[in-house]
C-alpha cells in the first residue's frame, strides 16, 4: 500500500511539474512573440480604418488629423462634411479622371493579407543586397503573375521598374530611338491616342526623336529610310479597342502599352510576345499612387539602355514602393488569380452594362463604341466587354463640341482633341469609386431623359383658358424605365393627361 501510495504521489507531482514547467515555457513564448515597435502603428493603421465616413469617403493616416488626433474623412466626389454625410446639390460628375479606385472593394476585404508594415530602418541604403536596384522576389511574382495570367510571355525577357508606366514610355522612346540617323526618329501613334505620347514626346524633344503625329499618315512610308517608334496601346486608351502594329520594316520598332491587357478589362485571347511591352500596377491592382511600372524587354541592349535612362533619373524605385507591390500580388496571386481578376472583370462588366443601358434610350444623339465578346484564355469562356473608358460620340452636327454638351449636363469629361480625335468625340472614366460612377449614371440618364422628352403635351387646367406645354418622353417612360407622369413633377396634371401620352 505505501509503494502505492508513493507512487501516486510521485504521478502527481511529475504531471504538476511537466504543466507547470508548459505554462511557464508559453508564457515566456508569449511575452516574446508580443508586439512591440510595431503596436502602435498598428494602431494608429486601425484607427483610421474603423472611421467610416458614412461609406462615401476615407480617412488616411498621412491625411488631416483633429485636435484629439482623429484622422479627418476625405470625401468622394459629390459628398461632403465631417463625416461625408452630406451630398452636395448640383454637383458636378466628374468622369475626367482615371483613378482606378473601383477596386477598393476589394482591397478592404483583404485588409490582413494585403497589409505591411514598415520599421524606420527598412532599406534604407540605395541598393539591395546584390547591388542593383530592383526585387528579385518582386520580379519573379510579377513573372508568376503574367504566366497566371496569360497576358505575356517571359521566357527569355529582361524587366526593368519604372516609376509608373509614364517614365518608361519615356525611357523607350529615348532607348528605340536612333542616335546616327541624321534625321530624328518619329514618335506615332493611331488617333485615338493616350495623350501622354505626344505631351511627354514633345517635352523631352531632341535632336534624336519627335511626335509625328497619327500612324495610319506614315504607313506607306514604314519601309523608307524614315525611322519610327510606333505606340501600340491594346486595349486601346480611350476606345478599348486589341491593337496590333501598323508599321512594318526594319525601321519601324514598337512600344507595346499594354496597361490594361488584363482580364479585369478585357478578354486575353493569347499572351502578347512582342520586343518590348509595358504594364503598370495602377491599373493591375488599382494602386495608382504607387507610382510602379515594369517594362519586359527582349533585346539586352534596348534593355540596358532603358535601365541607364531610369537610374540617371530618379536612381531605381522606391523600396516601399517595392514591398508594397510584392504584398498586393501575394494576394492578387492566391486562387491563382481568380478572386480578383473576377471580382474587377465582374465589376466593370456591370458598369458597362448599365451605361449603355441608359444610352439605348437615346434616339441617335450619343453613340459609344461597338466591342464584341471575344473568348478568354484566362477564364476559359467567351467574356463580355468590359472596358475602363466609354469613348462617347455626340452625333448631331450642331453639338459638334461634344465636351461642352456634356459639361452643359455637369458631367466632366476628356476632351477628344487632346486624343488626337474630333471634338465630338469625349471620354469618360469608368474606374473609379463607386461613388462617382453612381453619380456619373445620374447625370447621364437625366441627359438622355431630356433628349427624349420633345414631344408636347398642351391641355388646359380647369375653366382656366391658358395653355401650357409640358414635354413629355415620346415612349412614355423614362430612361429608368419609370412611367414619366412619376419621373416628372407634373403634380398638376390630370390622369386623363397621363393617359393621353
């Protein structure tokens, strides 16, 4: 019985120590695995996160702050107040921009993975450890990305980070151009044009490159001794339309802007394998701010030539930049890209869905561009359109300035001339918040609404003799699809009138 008893106890002891000596072990793992440095940014990140702003702004910590240090909301366009409660009257829809804040959305919901945090002492030298200037690790997830994709092919191909895709338009025009040519190299483009070709080409003019205008003007002279670079931007900005090089012949190189050849945007019917190709993070992931664009590049001369115009520049790109790039294709990448490339193509599917709904109830005033469905590599499905800009044409031969006809209706635009097109033509951004584009919608369905109502109702209001002339839709229904004696105050009039439509 005392063996016994000894023995217990021994048991007891021997388990109570092992627990003890457990919780001793967790607990010195847990006061070492506690947040430090990092606490109170965390913090101070979470804290303006949880500010809602009404659900029609955001709070920033590198924005405005109060007295007690509360980040203050900045609003979206058309609202207003502390707390972006308050919509402002007559408000103007702004459609001019390319912000590409529609994926947002998606960001918020992926606010944990898609998050970093940055120590003060984070590369803080010019270079990474290997001397050059670029992420290795960034480098192959953007590699890991095209293949995903479909979009582009590698193999075999140099990249080089630029400080969005501006500066490396920049740079491949200064490395495709010649340098023994006695005449300059000439810079085109097809009309309808991404402005910054001609406004970047013609600030940094030299004696060895100029604009020179539309393509299609230079075609039969593509296998002269004239050299040219040639822009081909597919999809296109601003019509959404593939492209594919016009000019041909050992003269004529290309630069492939293809910032928006993902399937957010458009379908990929097959990866582009061209000599040199551009893309940009602004529009991949909706991080304009950025500032982060990669060119992918076959010929290593070409490539070292553009890698020296970047490093005399601005010396590389910012290593926050890098980071912040490597984490949101980390995330962009998870489910093989699915979740996103869904959730941005479905986005602007919509969008586009809703807009020429509205434009349908137009007689023949507007007109936008035709793009067909096309099968997609990616989805493995024949997708609908789903470009980032409506390219709209005012067709009646007095509203020759289409931008004015617009801005009458406080919807702000682009210009078509700067383009290179006619003035009747405008461009209108359907990348950004919701917000703005809800508020664009309104303003263009009250714009084909009064189109629409130039049919006249005159009857007279009791024993009075006066006649008044109200306008009425000729369909009898508004661009909503409301019946118009609901969609117009017409308090005054009878059911008889409504019925007489």
């Amino acid at each position: 019985m005392d063996k016994q008893y000894l023995s217990l106890i021994y048991k007891f002891f021997l388990v109570w120590s092992v627990s003890l000596n457990f919780l001793l072990f967790s607990l010195v793992i847990s006061r070492n695995s506690e947040l430090s440095w990092s606490k109170k940014a965390a913090a101070e990140a979470e804290a303006a996160a949880s500010v809602s702003c009404s659900g029609h702004g955001r709070a920033y910590i590198d924005g405005f702050v109060l007295d007690g240090g509360k980040p203050v909301c900045e609003c979206n366009g058309c609202y207003a107040g502390h707390d972006c409660s308050e919509v402002i009257p007559d408000c103007i829809a702004d459609a001019d921009s390319g912000n590409p804040t529609f994926l947002e959305p998606f960001w918020r919901k992926n606010a944990a993975s898609s998050a970093i945090m940055v120590a003060g002492w984070h590369r803080m030298g010019y270079e990474f450890e290997d001397g050059s200037l670029t992420s290795k690790e960034l480098e192959k997830q953007i590699r890991k990305l095209h293949a995903t994709a479909g979009n582009a092919i590698t193999d075999g191909k140099y990249i080089v980070f630029g400080g969005g895709s501006t500066q490396l338009l920049s740079a491949a025009v200064n490395a495709l151009s010649s340098k023994v040519s006695s005449s300059p190299t000439k810079v085109v483009a097809s009309v309808p044009y991404y402005p910054v070709y001609k406004s970047q080409t013609e600030l940094f003019k030299s004696m060895n490159f100029n604009f020179s205008g539309d393509t299609m003007s230079w075609k039969r002279s593509s296998n002269s001794s004239m050299n040219f670079i040639e822009f081909v931007t597919s999809p296109n900005n601003p019509d959404g339309q593939l492209k594919t090089a016009i000019l041909r012949g050992p003269n004529a190189k290309q630069i492939h802007d293809l910032a928006y050849y993902w399937p957010h945007y458009t379908s990929i019917p097959s990866p582009i394998d061209e000599d040199l190709m551009i893309f940009t993070l602004s529009k991949l992931t909706g991080h304009a701010g950025s500032r982060l664009g990669w060119a992918i590049i076959k010929d290593k001369n070409v490539y070292d030539r553009m890698v020296n115009y970047i490093d005399l520049n601005t010396y590389g790109i910012a290593r926050e930049t890098q980071l912040r790039a490597l984490k949101l294709l980390n995330v962009a990448l998870q489910g093989d890209g699915r979740n996103f490339f869904d959730f941005g193509h479905e986005t602007m599917k919509l969008r586009w869905q809703k807009l020429r709904k509205i434009l349908s109830a137009s007689s023949k005033r507007f007109s936008i561009q035709e793009l067909k469905p096309h099968y997609c590599t990616f989805s493995s499905e024949i997708r609908s359109p789903a470009p980032a800009f409506a390219w709209i044409k005012c067709n009646e031969e007095e509203e020759n300035d289409c931008h004015a006809v617009l801005r009458a209706a406080k919807i702000l635009g682009r210009r078509g001339r700067v383009f290179g097109a006619s003035s009747s033509y405008v461009r209108l951004s359907l990348v950004n918040s919701q917000d703005e584009f809800n508020q664009l919608m309104h303003k263009l369905e009250m714009l084909v609404f009064e189109e629409a109502t130039n049919s006249v109702v005159e009857f007279t209001l009791g024993d009075s003799e006066m006649r008044n002339r109200y306008y009425v839709p000729r369909n009898g229904t508004s661009a909503s699809g409301k019946d118009s004696c609901e969609s117009i105050e017409m308090a005054q009039i009878n059911s008889q009138t409504c019925a007489a439509q």
